[in-house]
C-alpha cells in the first residue's frame, strides 16, 4: 500500500479491510482528484462496464475518528 494511501487510515480495522479487498473494489477508500475522502459503497455491472457509487466519508466506520467536514468537502465541490 502506498504512503499516499496510509496517511487516510486512522485505525488497523480500517487499514485492513481496504488492504483486504479483492479487484476491482480495492481501492474502496481514496482521495478524489479534488481532495475529498471518498469510499465506494456500491457496484454494478451494465452493458457499458462496471459502474461505481461513491460516498464522501466524514468518520471512520470503526473507530468514529472525524476524516473531514461537509463544509470543507462542499468547498471542494464543483457545482
């Protein structure tokens, strides 16, 4: 796992389950090109490829540490 990577994990629980995930979930938390945590929530398969639904993350599912704010990811946001 890269260093760029290991900087957004707060926690092992949270370290080993993105190092666990098989293609092409992994990786399942990244920092989009514009800065925000994201984490994939959901896939599906279409006659165009697979497709992802993605979630900007505040806290860390498992050990509640605030990742980042909805004030900061919507400044980030381009409308």
């Amino acid at each position: 796992m890269s260093d760029a990577l290991d900087e957004i994990f707060c926690c092992d629980p949270l370290k080993g389950v993105v190092a666990d995930l098989p293609e092409p979930a992994a990786p399942t938390i990244y920092r989009a090109d514009n800065g925000v945590l994201m984490m994939v929530v959901g896939l599906v398969q279409s006659e165009e490829g697979l497709g992802y639904l993605d979630q900007a993350i505040l806290h860390c599912p498992f050990c509640g540490t605030q990742l980042q704010d909805a004030k900061a990811i919507a400044e980030k946001v381009s409308h």
